[in-house]
C-alpha cells in the first residue's frame, strides 16, 4: 500500500469514539520518501478543522525550528502525530486511543523507512522510546532502535508556554542536525 492509499483507507477510520467529535482525520503531511519523520501527539483545533498537522501557533513555530536545520514540511520530512483525530478540548490522547490509532502509525513507518524518528513532546516519546520517558532528562537523548535513530524536542507548545526551555531546544536542533548529516545526509540533497 502507498502513503496516498493508506490516507484514503485512515479518513474512514472508526477504531476509536474520536471519530464521533472530528471535523477531519489528521493523516500527515510531507514526503514519504524522507528519511526523517517527526511525531507530535495529535491534532489540536486548528489541525482539525485543516486537516494537517501543525498548523496553529505551534506549528509556525515548528516550522521556524525546522527551518533553522534546513527542514521543511513539504520537502524533506513527513511529519504526523500519534493519534489522528483530535481529543476533545485538547486533552492528552488516552492510551486506548493511542493504542486504537497506533496501526496507522504502524504502516506510515513502514512505507518511510525512517532512519529518524523525532518524537514532538512527551506523549510521543513515551509511546515511542519507553513508557517511562522523562522529557526534562532525557530531551536531544539519541536512542537506537533496531538501527533507527529515536530523538525527543521538547513540544512546540510547551516552548510557547515557557520560553526557559528555548536554549536547550537550540541544542538539541543542532545535534538532530548533526545525526542527520550522519546517518541520513541524503535529508540535505537537492535542497
Ligand atoms: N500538537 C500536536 O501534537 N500535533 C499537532 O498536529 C498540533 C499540535
């Protein structure tokens, strides 16, 4: 199955009662040929009533953040969340929506191959690189999985609310950058 077929079969998704309250279903947006994909946790209002993820304030700050490591959302990255419809009133996806929605994730990984996987916050992180993940201690951390890179920034909107955690976020890009330049520089070609 290709990315667009999959996307098709994801917009009638009915395997969790986030389907009941959704404008749109928040597939992903980018190339499915990139080696690096980032995951945020899942759609906000904006997001739903767009249909694309990262699209309010923190995404035009996600978007200045990838810009300054030469990224760019419909270039060189695919970028999506762990749940694709939004919770109501913003709250944290529930395990068992996660766990509902998690098959999609599944395939999208499978047709990018990613050799990086950047994991937008903390409820990504704990889906992705371990339960137990402490965002605080272990931000710009590289873990390796089976040969892929598993990374975690701080999210955009966590940034928004305390600009105390920007410098630290500063680093973390530059090193992402640098393992980009390692282990998948073809991310930098025909830019
Ligand atoms: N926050 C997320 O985690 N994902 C989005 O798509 C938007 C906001």
């Amino acid at each position: 199955m290709d990315m667009e077929n999959l996307r098709l079969s994801c917009l009638s998704c009915k395997n969790c009662p986030l389907h009941e309250t959704r404008t749109n279903v928040v597939f992903g947006v980018g190339n499915p040929s990139s080696s690096v994909m980032l995951i945020g946790e899942g759609p906000g209002a904006n997001e739903d009533l767009q249909g694309e993820p990262f699209v309010g304030r923190a995404g035009l700050l996600l978007d200045d953040m990838l810009k300054i490591i030469d990224l760019d959302r419909h270039k060189n990255v695919y970028i999506t969340n762990i749940v694709k419809c939004r919770p109501p009133k913003n709250r944290d996806p529930l395990n068992t929506e996660q766990d509902a929605c998690m098959g999609w994730l599944r395939q999208q990984y499978l047709i990018i191959k990613p050799k990086i996987v950047v994991c937008l916050g903390r409820i990504a992180a704990m889906a992705l690189i371990k339960p137990s993940f402490k965002i605080t201690a272990e931000h710009g951390q590289v873990f390796d999985k089976d040969g892929v890179k598993f990374f975690a920034i701080y999210h955009p909107a966590a940034l928004l609310r305390d600009q105390s955690k920007m410098p630290d976020t500063f680093v973390d890009l530059k090193n992402l950058q640098t393992l980009i330049r390692e282990v998948a520089p073809e991310t930098y070609e025909n830019m």
